[in-house]
C-alpha cells in the first residue's frame, strides 16, 4: 500500500523551486531556490526566459540549487542559446560542489564562466 503522506511530501518536494529576478543596470539578477530537476524547470523555464532578451547579460545565482538533474542542464543549454551562445553572457555563482560535479562531468561547465559570490559576478559581466 502507498503511503499517501510520504506521496505527497515527495511531490512537494519535486515542485519546489522559488525564483527572485531583478535587474542590476543592464544586467539581469536570477537567483534560483530549490531543485533544478523535472518539474521545477517546467515551471520556472518560461518566466526565465521571457525575463532574458537576447544578448542580454545574465548573473544566475544558484547558491540554493542543491540538486540538478539533466532537466535543470537542458534549461542551463536553453538560456545560453537564448543569450546568443557566447561564451560569458551568462555567469554563474554560488555553485554548490554537488552541482558542480555535475556540470563538470558533463562537460557544461566548460560553456559557463562562474563567479565566487554576486559581486565577482557582477564585475565579471560589467
């Protein structure tokens, strides 16, 4: 039998992701809390996207994302394309070392620059 509780804790668990967007002069501030997995990115992919113009300068801070799965590096793929692929567009910050493995072994930290902290990005995209 299914524990209906644990059910609905996990699922929860799959949807919760909180996205803050600001902007700082010509740059574009994401920062990104909870699960980059599935169903979170489901639901975060259009407000990203409609919020980045292309050739835009994107800051992502994901010092909150404590798991991404290949969905969360399918939407990393598609906010680069969208920013016009090159190289330093988009700077990532707050990496946490699980992801960082990830983006690593997959090659996808090779398409990113990262940054330290949100003021050594902002400097970075300036």
């Amino acid at each position: 039998m299914i524990d209906m509780m644990s059910f609905i804790r996990t699922a929860a668990l799959l949807n919760n992701m909180d996205i803050n967007i600001e902007k700082n002069g010509n740059v574009t501030i994401i920062e990104l809390n909870g699960d980059l997995n599935a169903n979170s990115t489901a639901k975060i992919q259009d407000q990203v996207l409609s919020a980045t113009p292309p050739n835009s300068k994107v800051l992502l801070d994901m010092t909150n994302v404590k798991y991404m799965s290949s969905a969360g590096l399918r939407f990393l793929l598609l906010l680069s394309r969208q920013l016009g692929g090159q190289v330093g567009n988009i700077v990532l910050t707050g990496l946490r070392e699980e992801v960082e493995d990830v983006m690593s072994i997959t090659g996808f930290l090779d398409f990113f620059v990262t940054a330290e902290d949100r003021a050594e990005a902002l400097k970075t995209l300036s």
